[in-house]
C-alpha cells in the first residue's frame, strides 16, 4: 500500500502534535510499500525538530506552494495535490486537517479525521462575532461536511465530536472510529504533592480566544483576591487572538490585576512539561474542545485540575479527578479554585486519579488504531451507493417520516446500493408550512447536505417532496444540485394538497415551482384521483405515477374482523393519528358525549397522537392551549371514565391498541391529509373502519 499524508491545512496546535506522534511509532506501517508526507516548511521543521531521524518508508515532499497565502494552499490541494497523487500511484489518501480535495481520482480511497470543532458548533462560533473570521469558519463548516460525506473513513478524537459530526451528516460512511489522542511520556509526573496554601501558582495552557474565557478566569481572581487568596498568581500560556487578547488585557487592568496575571506567550512543546510541573493548579476553562490535549497533558503532570464541565471534557475525566466548574461564571470558576486549595488532600486525591485515568492515552495505541483502520479501508472494497433516500425519519412520527422509515428498513443493509439522507427532527410546537427564525435550520441542512451531489457520478436521487413554501425551498435545493449532477429524480409525495399549494402562490412562485418539479424524471402519489394535482406540468400523465401506501408490519396473520357478541362488553373506538383540529378529533370527543347522552352503549374511545397545529386552523395557538382544552372538554362532556388521551404511541403499544379495539375513526378533512397509514393499519388488524371519503 502507498499512503499519502495531506499536512497542508496543519499549522499550529494538536494536529501537528497529533500527526508527528503518528509517525514517531514506526512500527506500526513497516508493512507499507510508502507513506509520502505533503507539507510547508512549518511543519516540516516541527516534524525535524520532534523527530530529527529518518523514518522507515517515509518521503518528506516540501511543497513550495504550502509556504504562501491561504489561496496558492487551497489551489494546491484541491488541483496540484490529486494530479501528484496519480503520479505517485498513491492507493489512500489520509488528510488529518479534516478536508479533502473535492476530486480525487475514484481509485484513490481516502480517509479524514475530525480535528477543529468551532466550525461544527455555530453556538461557539456566534460568541467570536460576526466577523471574517466566522464567515471562514462557515465555509470550513461547509467543506469539512462535504468532505465526511465524500470520506472512505473517518478518525474521531471524541464520542461527542462523533456524535455531532453525525447529526450533521447523517449516514456517514461505515469506517468510522473514534481513536483518542496520547500524551507525550515527557509530561507525565507521578510526584504529587498537596497544595501549598501560602504560595499557589496557577496554570491555563490555551491560545488566548474567546472560547478559552481566559478573561473569566481573571475575574475569578478577583473575586478570590476579595475573599482573601492573596498569594495566588496566574500565568497564562499560549499564542492570542487579538480581539480575545484585548478583552483580556482590557479586564486584567479593570481589577489591577498586573502583578497577578502573566500572560507568557508561546511556550515550546519541548519546555511545556516544566511548565506543568511547575505549577499548583491547573485551570481548563474551554466551552469547545474536541480531545482536548491540554486537559490531558495536565491530568498526566498530577496537577489538581479545576475545570470547565462542558462536553467533552466530562469524556475524559470525572468528578473523583477534577473540580468541575461553569466556564461563563466567575463565581463558579473562582468557588472550583477555592475548594481545591481549601481542601489539600481532596485535590491530592483528585489529582492521582487524573494522573492513573491519564496512563490509557498513549500515542503507540493511537497509531496502531489508525493504522488499523487505514489498512482496513485499503482492504475493502470502495462503497458507491447507486440511490440515495432523501426524507424525514421518525421523530417526530408522523405519516411521511414512517412511510420514509418503511423504505429505509427494507434497504437498511444494502449499503453498496444505497445511502439515506435524514433531513427530519422538525418542531412541532410551531403551526406546520409556517415560518420562524428556527426554522433557517430546516433550510441551512439540506443545503450543506446536497453540496455534494454535483460532484459525484450520475445517481438515483429519491426525495420526499413537501407541501409548504419553506418545505420547497429545501426541496429546491436537493433538486437543483441533483440537476446539477445529472441524477436521475424521483419524487415522492406522501400528501394530497399539492395543487392548492401551487395555486396559492404568487406567478413568479409558481414558475419556480413549475420549473423545479419539471426537473423529475417520475412523481409518486398516494393514489389515481391525486394524479391531478400535478396537472401545471405538461407532461403529468407520463410522469406521474401511483404507489399506495403499505403496511409497515410484515407477521399480520390470521385477524378475523371484530365481533361484539355480548352487549355488556366495551365497545372500543380508536383515534390512531395525530390531534390536528381537522383531522376531526374534536368531532370524535363531541359524537363521545352524544353517544353517552342518548343511548346506553359501553363505549370507550382511546386518542393516540401528538397534539399538532395544523396550517387550515387557528383555533388554537400552541399545542399546550390545544391539550389543555381538549382535557377540559373531556371533563366538562363527564366523559373521564370512557376516553383517554395515551399521547404518540409506536410499536408494541400501537399494535396491543390495535387489537384491543373493534372501531377505528378518523373524521379527516385535513387539508396536507394524503393517504393515512393508520387506515392501513386498522383495516389490516379487523377493525371497522369510519372515515371520510377524502383524497387517498
């Protein structure tokens, strides 16, 4: 096997540490043919300076074009590098900084890893400003998930960073594994002493930024020095970004705090231990980390650690090794430094038990895991999916998000041919097809989502279409890069309210909308008489088609229709979908309390469902105000005893609420309504069915 190693995006910080370590454990890739490493003269001096001898099988290539501006970099990757590797005959591509070039050569398999979590987590990046450096942050938001959807493998430093990672981009390749970082031996130090209380040096190793909260750590000091730590002092390590530097300085003269604070600077790798064993306690006090190596070193140098709880830091300690504290308030920084001094043989204990969890980070096992997995991908045959399934997965349960999960289950194994694309997990607090500043996600996804389609080979593209405008724009989106990629399109809709929508849109709309759906090469719907709804586009007839809903269990035998054969027996009625006031379940409740004034029938009826605003009504503002008075009418109409409310229900329960009832109803006239599943369902288990003769 030939590897080659992109270093080029590597300029600072725990990738390079990361990737020199890598290569330091020769014997785990002796059995390569070759590994060539690509980079600048930065980082080729920092892998002389930790690694001066000459490593089996590896060929250093300086490439001039790393040592200048960002635009000759990403030229250099995204056009030079693929022509060099055809060159080289390299086989695996393994690009640590978490972007690929977006055409590698097919041959080429290629694997990334998840290093920077600032451009995957906008809440941090927002708190930076909106400035040039969030708009950057952005786009290597865009290309690093263009570059896991595209990767053969990925190497995850932390399950949190994996977890993120795969809830934006959902059904990312197989060869996945999360391999933690090592610790350099030179920092571990096993003589561990309490703390001192008349002198306490305090230690934070971080880039001054505005994630790190370095200034809330200066006014943790001042609050200490106001309940008397006089004899505390903070020395800060670590390069800075200025906007961050100047709130740190401009808070460390606020307090007076001169004498107090040092900012040190950039420390050498190589003098960081004596930093570490220097120090009292050390302070961690980030909001966003991946693995954070920090953390660890320190845990290593048996420091007493006070330090932020945000995930993922609780990953890779506990409460019997640090001093937790929240990273935005003084007071709670300044109470986790205070009790550590307070309490010397508690810090004592905490810091062993930092030191005895820091032993599992070894960097041998971290590159014999990563190059297992390096091998294993090589070894394996490159997956590409012929079709993808896009649409909505359960939760929330709703018609459409289980007909897609139908589909998905039927091919959830066959990964040669097929990839799904989860574009659910919507709000349901708000009324369905409308707008809210929430909703920019349902948009933002998908976009991120489908930047990839123009760059892969001609594909089947399945898409579950909506009936709302911002439900088109995402549709729009998936449509115009699949057209863009010369995919074949399939259109699925699971509603009946198509052309109402369309009609109920402004000319230039419409056009769009004509233009986009005009773009499919087959529309599915729910049934013959909804085939109409497509009649704007001329080719209707020929490009529609009818696939009826089915049954999603597959062991229904033997169910013989619902008998009453003694008149003393409950007559049970189900309501099976969810509490849209148009779906009549208001009409059910009001028939309940006719049924119990005018006759003597045991009759019981059981509503399973979520409460839902539906786009055709406004009796009601929130799904809470919509329960509340359905609660208050079952109590006002005496009907507690004979209906019950059971909430969304799947599974086992729905299936035991299905063969305990004799009646189904659902009095629908719900304008989205297409062809409910849960009539399927009914009739399937022998129940009576009542409804409304209404689309599907």
């Amino acid at each position: 096997m030939i590897l080659g190693i992109d270093a080029h995006n590597l300029r600072a910080g725990g990738g390079i540490t990361h990737l020199i370590n890598l290569l330091i454990q020769e014997e785990f890739y002796k059995g390569f043919e070759k590994i060539y490493f690509f980079g600048g003269k930065y980082i080729l001096g920092q892998l002389d300076l930790l690694q001066p001898k000459e490593m089996h099988n590896v060929q250093i290539l300086h490439q001039p074009l790393l040592d200048k501006g960002l635009i000759k970099r990403i030229y250099w990757q995204q056009y030079v590098l693929p022509k060099i590797l055809n060159t080289l005959k390299v086989d695996i591509l393994f690009s640590p900084g978490g972007i690929l070039p977006l055409f590698v050569p097919s041959n080429i398999k290629t694997i990334t890893m998840c290093h920077n979590m600032l451009p995957l987590n906008l809440s941090e990046t927002l708190h930076l400003g909106l400035d040039l450096r969030f708009l950057r942050f952005l786009i290597l938001r865009l290309i690093q998930k263009i570059s896991f959807a595209k990767a053969d493998g990925i190497i995850f430093i932390s399950n949190y960073a994996k977890k993120r990672v795969q809830n934006l981009v959902p059904n990312i390749t197989k060869f996945t594994k999360v391999i933690y970082h090592g610790i350099n031996p030179n920092f571990y130090n096993n003589n561990i002493k309490k703390t001192v209380n008349d002198k306490i040096e305090l230690c934070y190793v971080s880039t001054i930024d505005v994630y790190k909260h370095q200034w809330q750590v200066v006014k943790a000091m001042h609050l200490l020095k106001k309940k008397g730590y006089a004899n505390i002092h903070l020395n800060l390590i670590g390069g800075g970004y200025s906007p961050a530097v100047r709130l740190l300085n401009k808070t460390i003269k606020k307090f007076k705090l001169e004498n107090d604070v040092t900012w040190k600077g950039i420390v050498s790798y190589l003098d960081l231990p004596k930093e570490y064993h220097n120090s009292s306690i050390f302070v961690f006090a980030s909001s966003c980390e991946n693995c954070p190596n920090i953390l660890l070193e320190a845990m290593a140098a048996g420091l007493p650690i006070a330090c932020s709880s945000t995930l993922p830091m609780p990953e890779f300690t506990d409460e019997n090794s640090v001093q937790y504290f929240d990273p935005l308030v003084p007071e709670s920084i300044a109470k986790a430094i205070s009790y550590l001094i307070d309490n010397p043989d508690i810090a004592k204990r905490k810091a062993i038990n930092a030191y005895e969890q820091s032993r599992k980070y070894t960097w041998k096992t971290c590159a014999g895991e990563s190059f297992d997995l390096i091998d294993t991908v090589y070894k394996t045959e490159k997956v590409k999916a012929k079709t993808w399934l896009i649409g909505p997965l359960p939760p929330p349960l709703l018609g459409q998000s289980l007909a897609f999960k139908m589909i998905c289950d039927y091919v959830e194994n066959d990964v040669k041919n097929f990839k799904i694309v989860n574009i659910g997990g919507e709000n349901l607090e708000r009324r369905d097809g409308s707008f809210s500043v929430s909703r920019t996600n349902t948009l933002i996804n998908p976009f991120f989502k489908s930047l990839i389609l123009p760059f892969l080979p001609g594909k089947n593209i399945y898409l579950t279409i909506a009936q709302s405008w911002v439900g088109f724009l995402r549709d729009f989106v998936f449509i115009f890069f699949s057209i863009l990629g010369r995919h074949h399109i399939i259109l699925h809709l699971h509603g009946g309210n198509y052309d109402q929508f369309y009609n109920n849109q402004f000319l230039l709309k419409r056009k769009l909308i004509k233009w986009t759906l005009s773009k499919a090469d087959k529309i599915i719907v729910l049934s013959n008489n909804l085939i109409s709804m497509f009649s704007f586009l001329p080719d209707y007839l020929s490009k529609v088609k009818v696939v009826p809903n089915g049954l999603p269990y597959e062991d229904v035998k033997n169910i013989l229709p619902k008998i009453i054969l003694n008149k003393r027996e409950p007559i049970k009625i189900l309501y099976l979908s969810n509490l849209i006031v148009t779906k009549g379940y208001l009409d059910v409740l009001d028939a309940m309390k006719i049924l119990k004034e005018k006759t003597d029938y045991p009759v019981e009826c059981n509503f399973c469902g979520k409460f839902l605003l539906g786009s055709d009504s406004n009796l009601y503002k929130t799904y809470d105000e919509a329960k509340d008075d359905f609660m208050h009418r079952i109590k006002k109409y005496g009907l507690e005893n004979q209906v019950k409310w059971k909430g969304s229900i799947d599974g086992d329960a729905k299936i035991q609420e299905l063969k305990d009832s004799h009646f189904f109803i659902l009095p629908t006239n719900y304008n989205n309504e297409g062809q409910p599943i849960s009539i399927i369902e009914a009739m399937a288990y022998g129940l009576c069915v009542i409804t409304t003769k209404y689309r599907a």
